[in-house]
C-alpha cells in the first residue's frame, strides 16, 4: 500500500506564507505505513524482510537507543516471522530501571535485550566486536544501527516510486527530511531525479556537521556532494534517470536543539502547537474523517524537521509558489517519552 501523499493545510507556527508569495507543502505520509513500524524503519527494512522470507535466519542482532524506532520495528518483525531476535541497547545503567515502553514491547515480542556501556556501544561497527557477537548469540544475521546498510536505500526507492506516481508530473522544489544515520537521505539522493524534485534539503536531528554528510556520502556510489547554500532555480522539466547526475542536496544542522533527543521550549511549544492544529483542520472535515488522520509530530525527528521547514519559510528561504515535499518518516517510539 503506498503511503498517502497529501497537501499540508496548515499555517503551523503563524504563517505559510513567505513576504513574497504562498509555498505550498505537501507531506508524504509514511507515518502512517503500519500502526507499530515508524516509517523509515519500515523503508529501510523491506528489503532485508524480504530476503528472510526467503532465507530465514536462526538468529538476528541489532544496535539501537533506549528508544529505537528500528529496534522497536525489527522486533516486531522477528516475531512476525519467529526469528530469535537479540537487541543491544546503549545505557548499561537501563538494566537496573523498569523497561521503558518501547523496550517493554520487545521484551513482550520475545527479544533478548542487552545492555551496554557506551564504550562498548561504540564498537557496533567493530568486525571483532560483530565476530564476538555473532558467536555468542549463535547469530547469523547483523543489522547496523538505524537498519541504515545498502539495501536500506532500495526501499527508499520505493517511496519515491510511489511519490513520482501521486504526484502526477508535479515537480517538488525540495524535497525535506530528518537526518539521524543518513540512510533515508542517501537513498533519495541515490534514486531521485529532476522529474520528481530539483533539490534535497536534510534536517540534522543530532549535532554532527561534518560527520552526518560523511554517512549520506558513504552510502552513494556515485560523485561527491554538492552543498548549495540556495535551493536550485526551476530548471526547464528534464526526464531524470539513473544516468543523469544527482540532484542538489545538503544538510542543514540549524535545527538540531543541541543533540539527538534534545529539545527546547520553542520546539516543544511547536510541536504541540502544530499537532493541536492538524487535529483541529482534521476534526473541520468530519467527511474526510476516515480518509485520512491528522500529520502529528514527535520531537525526535518529525517535530525538529517541520521546525526547521516551518522556519526557513519563515526566513523567506524558498521562493514564492515554491512546492516542497516533507517526508514524514514516522517516529512513533519518540513520542513515547515521558
Ligand atoms: C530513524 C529515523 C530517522 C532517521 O533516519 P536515518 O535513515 O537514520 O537518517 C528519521 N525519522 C524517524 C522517525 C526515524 O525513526
């Protein structure tokens, strides 16, 4: 089922308007892919699913934060599928605390969760550290933190797929989206042509200039980074393909609020401000009611990427009658915190 692609009805932090003209923004609904896999996750692990229909595996690990959205969504899958599943949680101090939510639902799907200290999370990339691992679990199979491996950017490609399809020959002036690992990001850069949008705008959702470019970059088989300061002026429509060089894209790391989980009175205030008033326009169209749910955001990622959209409109930074497309990646497990 593709997700839905619609028009974001919204003057979130006051206006949506630029000094110069209307910006229309339109979100692509991944949020609402599946009601326990935060969207990305969902994304960036279809490929990997479907290789274990085909080949299950004795024994799965993975990395990932008290609050994983891709632990959260790989050990849902490991008990649809009845995988023995092993999660290695960052914060040996969480194994004297009662289970978070997020972690209680692993534990209730069977997972095996262990803690680690920071120093030996550190390791989750070590080939030593992976062999041990692997032995120690019996495991065959390991997925890095994020699910962000190669095959993650295939299921990028089919969103994009998706979004070039309900787009109907529109073409999106920038394309907007949450950065963590930078595996969503590389697979729109790697498959997205002019034909759907002329440039790609990440939000950093952590603290890492530099470092996140480096991790998008890793990803591409193909030619260096452009960093533009400035969105690319519309260009004469070009039917993009894969031979045809990669569009614009840069990250933007204004918005981060001082690290992964981190947030501010200004980003709170935001994201209850914009969810009160999706859920108003929602509730204005009872019609509409079981068509579609209101766009709610979590301050994790969605909430730090609709600020920072939200902002730059503000700024002017997009020009009049501009169309941009925010990917709603999900982020269930971020909304969960107390
Ligand atoms: C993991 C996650 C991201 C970050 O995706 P990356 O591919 O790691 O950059 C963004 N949004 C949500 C909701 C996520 O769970």
């Amino acid at each position: 089922m593709p997700s839905p692609l619609q028009k974001v009805e919204c003057e979130f932090a006051g206006s949506q308007f630029t000094p110069s003209g209307p910006v229309e923004v339109w979100c692509k609904r991944d949020d609402l892919l599946h009601s326990q896999i935060s969207g990305n996750k969902w994304r960036k692990l279809i490929q990997v699913l479907s290789n274990f229909m085909r080949n299950k595996p004795k024994h799965v690990i993975s990395f990932g934060g008290p609050y994983s959205n891709h632990l959260h969504a790989l050990g849902f899958c490991c008990r649809k599928l009845g995988i023995p599943f092993t999660a290695i949680i960052r914060g040996e101090y969480l194994q004297q605390q009662a289970l978070n939510a997020s972690l209680q639902d692993l534990s209730d799907w069977g997972a095996s969760l262990v803690f680690v200290n920071k120093q030996t999370y550190r390791k989750r990339d070590d080939k030593e550290y992976l062999a041990s691992l692997r032995q120690r679990f019996n495991a065959d199979v390991i997925i890095p933190e994020g699910g962000s491996q190669q095959e993650a950017l295939i299921g990028m490609q089919g969103m994009l797929e998706e979004v070039k399809t309900q787009a109907d020959g529109n073409v999106f002036d920038a394309i907007v989206l949450p950065v963590g690992s930078g595996a969503s990001m590389a697979g729109i850069v790697n498959n997205c042509r002019l034909d759907v949008a002329n440039s790609i705008i990440g939000v950093a959702a952590l603290k890492g200039e530099g470092y996140l470019e480096g991790l998008v970059q890793k990803f591409l088989p193909t030619s260096p980074a452009h960093n533009p300061p400035e969105p690319t002026p519309p260009t004469t429509p070009i039917h993009g393909n894969k031979d045809t060089p990669i569009l614009p894209w840069h990250i933007n790391h204004d918005f981060h609020f001082g690290g992964y989980a981190k947030s501010s009175t200004a980003l709170s205030n935001f994201v209850t401000r914009f969810n009160a008033a999706q859920k108003k326009i929602h509730e204005a169209r009872p019609t509409d009611i079981n068509k579609d749910t209101p766009i709610l955001i979590e301050p994790v990622y969605s909430g730090k990427c609709f600020y920072a959209l939200n902002a730059l409109i503000e700024q002017g930074y997009f020009k009049p009658h501009s169309k941009i497309l925010v990917i709603h990646t999900g982020g269930l497990q971020g909304a969960r915190r107390s």
